[in-house]
C-alpha cells in the first residue's frame, strides 16, 4: 500500500487514470515470463511523457520506495518481478522514434519502442537494426538494452551491446544524464552506455537510445544438414569457421526437438535425425554463393546425411519454419516449459549435449535442446508441470546441474537472458567473491538507497 | 450470489487450460485492444494470470477480475498466435460463465437476454416497433453507406452513426422448405439477428443464391439468436434456452449443411455449442454435434461447394476491399473463399488493404461498453480501408459492416459497405 498523498502525487505527474493499485491491477504486475513467484508491487505507474519519469524517480529515491522498470514483461530471468515491491513503472508509452538517420546510420529511440516494429520502420529506410530476441515481436528496446538480449543472429551480427552508441536516464536522484554520442568513435568519459547494457535497470532509468544500424546484406542463402548424431553436427560447426565463414545464423536442434517440431507443425523433419543444423549465409551474392558452396562441402565431409538448400524466398522461409516452431513445439508437450541458456564455447556443445543428457537421466527430466549453435547459446528446455511440487523440485536440482555443467566447461550462466532473480545465487560460482562485491560497490555508489530494481543480479 | 466453493472448483477445472501460459507475453504483440490501452489486464496474459490468481484465492476481489476479463473483444488473435496454443478465447467464455454465475448478471443485461432475447415474440415485436418510429428520432447522414445519427438518442447512443432497422424483417418471407435443385444440395438458412432485422438484403441476396444455383433451403423462421451474445455476458441460463429453441427447429438435420452470413453465428455452430454442451442431455448434445459438422459460411459454401470460381475483371471495374472477421478467418479459416466469391463478379476487383485481418474493434456487446476504447480501434481500421482506394469494403460479418459504416460515417467517407454475398449475388439474374 501506498499512501494517499504518495498516490495523489504520482496521479499529479501521470494522470490519475495511469496510476493503478487496486488489488487486481498490482497482481497483473507481480510476474513476468520466468517461471518464478509473483511478487506483488504496491503501485503502478504508466507515465506518458519522459518528464514524468523523472520525477517518478526521484519520488522513489526520496522516499526510499524500490523502483522497477518494465517494458513488455517478456524477459525470462525475473528481471521485471517487483520483488521488493514499491513501485513498477511502465514504459510502453514512451515508445517513439524520434529519429532514423540514414546518412550517418543511426536511430534515437525512447525505451518502449517495441523492437520488431523498430527494425521494420528501420528496414523501409533501406538499413538493418540486427538484434532479433526471440521475443521481439512484443519485446521493447529498453528492455533488449537492460538485458543485453541476443538472438539468431548473434554470431554474424554480434547482440544488443554492439548497437549501443549512446544511453540517457534518469539517475537515482532523477536527475537526466546522457551518455554516448551519434559519432562512430567516443572516448568522452567513462563508457557509461556499456555499464547501462545488461545492468537490468540497476543503475540508472533509461529513457532513451542512440543505437547503430548497418547496410543490409544484399543476399543470403538458407540450407538444412541432417545428422545422425550431435557430434557431426557439432564438428561441421567447428570446421565450417575454422574455413573462415560466418554464417549469420547456424542453429541447431537436437533429436528431441525435431521430434516434436515434426509432431506440431509437420515440416517435414526426419524424427529418426540425430540433429540438425539450420545455417544461413548473407553478403555480396558472389560471397554468399562461395560461403554456401563451403558449408555444403564441410557438412557432407563431416557426416551429414542429408542436405537441402533453400532455392527461393519459399523455400527459404519453409527451412526457418522449423526454426521458429522449436520453442512452441516443445511448450506443447507439457504444461510448464523451464527456458534455460547456458552457454559454452562452441566447440564444447558435444560435451555439453552429453552433460545435458545425464542431467535428464539422473533427475528423470524431459529436456528438449535447441540453440544457437555458432556461439554455444544452447536452449535447454525442461518440460513439466509446476503444480507437481516434486517434479519441480527436481526441475530445480537440474537446473544448478546444467549451470554446474556449463561453468566446468568454461561457459557462462546466461547468454542472453539475463541474471535478474532467477540466477543471482550463482553469480559467485561463475566469477568469485571479489568480483561480485565490485559490482556491489558500483552499484553502492550510484543507489546509495538501493531503490533501483533492488535484488536482481546481485542478489541481497 | 451463488457459493464461492462453487466458483473456485469450477475455476479449477480450468486451471488445466490456464498452466499452458507460459507467460511469454507474446500475445501483446497481436492484440487490437492492448495496442490501444498497454495494459497487462487487456491482454491474454494478463488476463489468464487474474483467472489463476483467483482460482487459487490470491485475489479476493472477484469483481474486478470479472470487470478486467469482460474487457475483451474476444476476438481470437492471442489465440491464433499463442506459441503454446493456448486457447485463450475458450478460457474466457467458460470462466465469464462460472464468474457470471457466482455474482450474478447486471439487472440491464437480465432484462435484454432473459427478458427479450430468449423471448422472440416480443424481441421482434419491440424492434418492429422501433423500425416504425426510428424516422423520427434519427437523421440520415450518409447516403452511400445509408447511416443516420440521433441527438435526441445520443445520451443512449452517444455519437453512433447506425444503420436503419429494417422495413420489415427477412422473417416476414415466412417459413421456406424447398427440394433441392440441380445442385442436389439441400441447406438450413441459419439468418442471424442482424440479417434478419437489419441487413436484409444480405439475406434476400442468399436466397437469391440458392435459388440460382438450385440449392433447397430449409428455413423456418421460429429459430433465435445463437446465444454467442448471451455466453459473452456470461449468461449460461439464456444461453442453454436460446441454443435449445434452435435446436427444436434445426435438430432433425434433415439438411446437408447449415448456412449462416456472420462469421460468429457459424463459429458458435460449430465451436461454441460443442465447447459449452454441459448441461445438455446426450440426445442434445448428439444434435449440437451433428450441427458443428454441418455448419458453413456462405463464403464458404458458394466457392466451396457450388464451385463459384474467378473472373477476369472488367476494365472499369469498381475497387472492393476485404475485412476479414475476426471468427470468420481466425476460428473458421474462411479467407480465401471471400476474395473468391467477389472476384466472380466481373465488375469488382479486389484491392488488398493493410492487415485484412485485423479486428475492427466492434466485438459485440464490447462495443455498447467500451465505445470509446472501440471506436480508436475502429478508426483504425477505417483508416486502412480508406488508404486502399476502394469504392467498397466487404466484410462477412453484420457487426463488423454496423461497427465500419459507424467509423465511415462518423469520418464523412463516401465507401460502402458490403457483404461479400451482396456483391456476389449481383452477378445473378
């Protein structure tokens, strides 16, 4: 609960129909899309305008009333849980473009963009804004940018942070900072938009984004290998850029997955494949067809049982089909899905698959394995039933299992979802105690009252 | 107010349904009302959270979940893109029911279902009324699109441009039962309200379409509302009453199919009945299943069945754009077959506009509540069409042809608008 004065106040810089706290709107607040406990806030604000948010912000500081920022709710760490409560603060009214440059290839956008409709307003100016989370449809920058959100195209294209020029906020006191600049190359100060990247608005509130855009490839090629096994799949990675081609998307999937893809969407998948790889190259089109030429040859030398390559936009499109059917395939199958996103060195995956498939033997765990082959993003994906409190307890003992398993072979907890609630408590197995008590000061420093999405990353 | 045990049992044999959200929050990105609001209790998401909270008593307040679940167009599109297939649709209609029931209907929507809807008599008796004196309250505004507005109904009807009750109702033809032609078909002619009382010509048009392609018709005139309407309001006692009125008069299924002109009338034969056949005996519910396999839309039927193919257009052929309802094309799939239909009349071409298939905000009785949320949506819609060109839209659904001739109107556009059927029905001599 909130005062009323507090109330009245808010109402004063947002409009008393943007203020909500009545039981039902709080609990429509309290969870996001990782599989965690509601939590519920004690308000929720939805300013319209960016000045609001400052003194939203400030309010909160003075106050000592945690605050957590929410765009569209999708990410998959808890980063969005108001686990404190206090106050959520929406963002999906500040959701402009303010500007595409095309000369100097850049955007200026406000946090609530949504990121789909961003890179389709870029695309009719004949450029490309790369990063394409699996949730971009609904997905805000803002929230692409606090999470550091990858995607299909990370390998290629790089993730979020490569398109980061420039970050303003709101700091702790409400106060409007800038960061960054519209120039290709800045050394003015601290690099302040790449401590905002990935800081899960623990920092500061971000309001708006200088973000970079590149040429669009002017071709690309799209084929699928089938395999008998993980380990073939994974040598044609590992050899297809050992000869120097980076496709701009590989991906993978295991046997699993192409079962239950081929049982929901019937693409035509053989279920008795190993795995299989789906790889697209993009470029000058003499490039591409050199780069296709390649990776055919290096799939065939490396086991591949079969090979289709996509001859036209149709076609193209058939072989992503099954790409963009693997999550709502394996959802399906029970009801709750466990989304994970270990990560290794790419030329760990056999080793991880292995690792993955003991894990499910030893806690008796369904697990479906799709992924971003070409930078070791793996997607282990549990299926379940969160009512069943002893399946999930052993969906939690397998859960640190693969985190175990995936920091032993030098990976990393989280590719590109986030730390937020969900994975704080392993922060410290993965780096040391040093290292998290640096963040800790950072954040000190910048949140003295720690009223900035409190909890999330850092734990306590 | 009915027992509250009650209600959470019953919420929670919804809850298998509810636990296949995974809560990507997915469903943001296609709803028509969530674009407009932003708020988590307008999506699915939103709403399938409130319904799990309160199912599992987090929440106490079961006003406001209803309140916050009545705020739907129940148009389908989180359904058809949920990545995990949740039916979200199916969730709501069960859950207004059970919360309906638990709190009770509003005296206003008592008086429409259970004291006119389920009453033919005096429903058709009161709109017959109203067709007589309407020329007296109401202005015509548009000529092309035939809308009037009222300013001394406006407190009742706010700044609605509405379309004209009919002169006399497609009932007033009288009960048909004709042999099938050369076509060898024989179908049940399932008019719906809005046809029958307002959009008249659409269904003489239908007739007319039968006739010339020797179909029989089955139509008898005692049969009422779909009871889509009444289920929406939660209101499962009218419901059950109107569903069993029509099945009096369509349960002998001596018909190959059953035909209707509105995308929700052919959606409840053939999804909503078998959804909600609780509370049916097993001989009732044998009928309501045999009615799902024989139920169509006319779109459907003529490209279909009677074979009706394309034409080349005539060079000076008047541009037609198609709506695509909400049931029509995202329950039934009926989408080609409209485009088809209308481009057997050489005198039509078919102009595409941006997202056909995006919901025109009426949803039924969502627009008599939330006009103002509705009319954005719709004017939104009327911006697409407007930006094609067209002479015409088409549209094979009644509410949404009342809910566009509103935006149209109210803009000053001079387009009309259509059933597809209409424009069809042309071609005929």
């Amino acid at each position: 609960m909130v005062s009323a004065s507090l109330k009245q106040t808010l109402a004063s810089y947002v409009g008393a129909d943007n203020v909500m706290d009545a039981e039902a709107d709080k609990h429509s607040y309290s969870y996001d899309a990782a599989v965690l406990d509601p939590v519920l806030p004690s308000v929720v604000v939805r300013p319209t305008d960016m000045e609001a948010v400052g003194k939203i912000v400030k309010l909160s500081n003075d106050n000592g009333l945690p605050l957590t920022v929410r765009g569209a709710g999708t990410n998959l760490s808890g980063g969005t849980i108001p686990s404190k409560g206090g106050i959520v603060l929406l963002t999906n009214a500040l959701d402009k473009i303010l500007e595409i440059n095309e000369e100097d290839m850049y955007a200026v956008v406000q946090t609530g963009a949504i990121t789909a409709k961003f890179a389709a307003a870029v695309a009719s100016k004949g450029l490309f804004y790369p990063p394409d989370p699996g949730s971009q449809a609904a997905s805000t920058l803002g929230g692409n940018v606090a999470e550091n959100a990858g995607g299909l195209r990370g390998l290629k294209y790089g993730v979020t942070k490569d398109y980061v020029m420039g970050v303003n906020f709101f700091d702790n006191e409400g106060n409007y900072c800038k960061s960054g600049s519209k120039t290709v190359k800045c050394v003015t100060g601290l690099n302040i938009p790449q401590l905002m990247v990935g800081s899960e608005g623990t920092l500061a509130v971000m309001s708006e984004f200088i973000l970079k855009l590149v040429p669009p490839p002017q071709a690309s090629k799209a084929m699928m290998a089938i395999f008998p096994d993980v380990m073939t799949a994974s040598r044609s990675v590992s050899a297809i850029i050992a000869a120097k081609v980076v496709p701009c998307t590989l991906e993978f999937m295991d046997n699993f997955t192409i079962g239950a893809v081929e049982g929901f969407a019937k693409v035509g998948l053989p279920t008795d494949a190993g795995s299989l790889l789906l790889i697209e190259v993009d470029g000058h089109p003499a490039q591409v067809a050199e780069d296709a030429a390649k990776v055919e040859k290096i799939c065939q030398d490396n086991g591949c049982v079969r090979l289709q390559v996509a001859k036209d936009a149709v076609e193209r499109n058939k072989v992503w089909e099954a790409r963009r059917a693997a999550l709502s395939s394996l959802a399906r199958l029970r009801p709750t899905t466990v989304l994970e996103d270990a990560t290794v060195p790419r030329s760990k995956i056999p080793a991880m698959m292995e690792e993955l498939g003991k894990i499910a033997k030893e806690f008796k765990l369904t697990i479906g394995t799709f992924g971003h082959a070409g930078d070791g993003n793996l997607h282990p994906t549990i299926l379940c039933d969160r009512r069943d409190k002893e399946e999930f307890h052993r969906v939690e003992k397998g859960v640190d299992a693969i985190f175990d398993a995936a920091l032993s072979l030098d990976g990393t907890l989280s590719g590109e979802h986030g730390i937020g609630l969900a994975k704080s408590k392993y922060m410290e197995k993965e780096t040391n105690r040093a290292s998290v008590l640096y963040s800790k000061r950072i954040k000190a420093a910048v949140d003295p009252k720690n009223i900035l999405n409190p909890g999330k990353i850092l734990g306590e | 107010m009915a027992d509250l045990n009650q209600m959470l049992k019953l919420l929670g044999e919804l809850d298998d349904q509810i636990v296949g959200c995974m809560r990507c929050g997915m469903c943001q990105s296609v709803c028509p009302l969530f674009a407009e609001t932003g708020r988590e209790s307008d999506v699915a998401r939103g709403k399938i959270a409130l319904l799990e909270f309160l199912g599992h008593e987090m929440i106490k307040d079961t006003k406001a979940v209803k309140d916050r679940l009545d705020k739907c167009l129940l148009c389908g599109s989180c359904a058809a893109a949920c990545p995990s297939g949740v039916k979200a649709v199916d969730i709501f209609i069960k859950a207004r029911a059970i919360i309906t029931a638990y709190i009770g209907l509003s005296p206003i929507k008592k008086a429409i279902f259970r004291g006119m809807l389920t009453k033919p008599a005096l429903f058709n008796t009161l709109l017959a009324l109203g067709s007589k004196f309407q020329g007296f309250f109401t202005s015509p505004v548009n000529d092309i699109i035939g809308s009037s507005c009222s300013k001394l109904l406006s407190p009742l009807l706010g700044d609605r441009h509405l379309l004209s009750l009919a002169d006399k109702p497609l009932r007033s033809i009288g009960n048909l039962n004709t042999a099938p032609g050369k076509s060898g078909i024989k179908v049940a002619f399932f008019y719906g309200c809005v046809v029958d009382k307002m959009f008249t010509s659409v269904g003489e048009s239908i007739l007319k379409v039968f006739e010339h392609h020797g179909v029989g018709v089955y139509m008898p005139t005692e049969q009422v509302c779909c009871g889509v309407p009444s289920l929406a309001s939660g209101d499962l006692t009218s419901y059950q009453d109107l569903v069993r009125m029509n099945l009096k008069v369509f349960g002998k299924g001596d018909f190959d199919y059953i035909i209707t002109p509105c995308g929700t009338c052919t959606s409840a034969f053939h999804h909503v009945w078998p959804l909600m056949n609780e509370g049916f005996s097993q001989a009732e519910r044998d009928q309501i299943e045999m009615l799902a396999g024989k139920a169509m839309d006319i779109n459907a039927f003529i490209v279909d069945k009677l074979g009706v193919t394309a034409v080349e257009p005539a060079s000076d052929a008047a541009k037609v754009t198609v709506h695509d309802p909400c049931h029509l094309k995202k329950s039934l799939g009926v989408s080609g077959q409209v485009r088809t239909a209308l481009k057997a009349n050489p005198n039509l071409q078919v102009v595409e506009m941006t997202g056909s298939d995006v919901c025109c905000g009426c949803g039924g009785s969502f627009n008599l509540q939330h006009y103002g949320v509705s009319t954005k949506i719709g004017k939104k819609k009327r911006d697409s069409i407007v930006a094609t060109g067209a002479d015409i839209v088409a549209a094979g659904c009644p509410a949404c042809m009342m809910q566009i001739a509103d935006m149209m109107s109210q803009a000053g556009d001079r387009i009309a608008v259509k059933h597809p059927v209409e424009l069809y029905a042309q071609t005929l001599r």
